[in-house]
C-alpha cells in the first residue's frame, strides 16, 4: 500500500443538515422524475443529475482542499505509511 495522508476538518453537524431551499429542490426535482413515463427520458435525466452530482462533488473536494490548507481552520494531518 502507498503512503497517503488524511486530513480532517471538523464540521458542525448543522452545517450539512439541508436548507430549506434544498428541501424544495428535492421535491421539484422528485415530482418531476415521478411524472416521467418515458424510460429514455428518464435516463437521460439520470444521466444529467449524475453529472450535476460529479461536478458538485469536485467543487466540494476543492473547497474542502482550501479550507484544510487555510491558517484559520485547525485541521488534523495523519500520515500513513504503506506495507
């Protein structure tokens, strides 16, 4: 196994708990993928939001690479040796 390091970034469980604005997102978007009938529309929207899902995951990952690399965040750096 390769050496690696993890850091961790202490959350306030609020912080990831969703808006109220999320809440209506998930309802709109449940509504409408229920009034689909067409499989091939309904994939082509799977497909769509698993794209939004990858390009939002990749902004979370660089933020949280900033916000760990940030002097105002104490964050906890453990290296790991391989075997």
């Amino acid at each position: 196994m390769a050496k690696f390091q993890v850091t961790e970034v202490p959350f306030d469980y609020l912080d990831i708990t969703p808006s109220l604005e999320d809440e209506f997102t998930m309802t709109a978007i449940a509504r409408q993928l229920e009034s689909i009938d067409d499989p091939k529309k309904l994939k082509l929207v799977a497909l769509n939001l698993l794209d939004i899902t990858m390009q939002r995951q990749a902004i979370i990952r660089s933020l949280c690479k900033k916000l760990a690399t940030s002097e105002s965040v104490k964050s906890i750096t453990t290296s790991y040796k391989g075997e």
